[in-house]
C-alpha cells in the first residue's frame, strides 16, 4: 500500500490533525448510533490523541520513544478525558 517514503508512520502523521477521521477503519462505527457533532468532535480529539501517541511510540530511534510507564499515563488520561465527556 505504501510506497517511496510514505509508510504508516508518515501516513498518519500527514493526515493529522484534520483527517484523523479519514483514516479510522470504518468498520468500527457498524454497531454505533450515528454520531452528533459534539459526540463526533470528541471522538475525532480522542482518536488524535491516540494516533500521536502510537506516533510517539513508533518513533526510528528508540531513545525518541516514550516509556511504558509513560505510555499508561497518557493512555489512562486520553481515556479518562473521553469518559469524563460521557458523564
């Protein structure tokens, strides 16, 4: 799928912030109810922050990439600030 220079880590790079949307698997909205635009908004921000960790994590060198205990920390607060939307 990817070729010359892009691959996944450019590719999503690249699409964000504005086509985080465009790049999400569309299979999983099958079993959702159709989204406001708030609730769209907030999932789109929850995805972005998702895809700049994983591209945080997928850095070339491995000295770039953040630590595990990092990692958690930033995985339970993007979760936690998309939990905190739904109450």
């Amino acid at each position: 799928m990817f070729r010359d220079s892009l691959g996944l880590h450019k590719y999503t790079k690249d699409a964000l912030p504005d086509k985080a949307m465009e790049i999400v698997d569309s299979t999983i909205w099958l079993h959702e109810e159709p989204m406001d635009n708030i609730t769209r908004s907030r999932v789109q921000e929850c995805l972005i922050s998702v895809f700049r960790l994983g591209l945080s994590c997928s850095q070339q060198q491995p000295r770039e990439r953040p630590s595990i205990r990092d990692i958690a920390v930033e995985m339970h607060a993007i979760r936690d600030a998309f939990l905190m939307f739904g109450s």
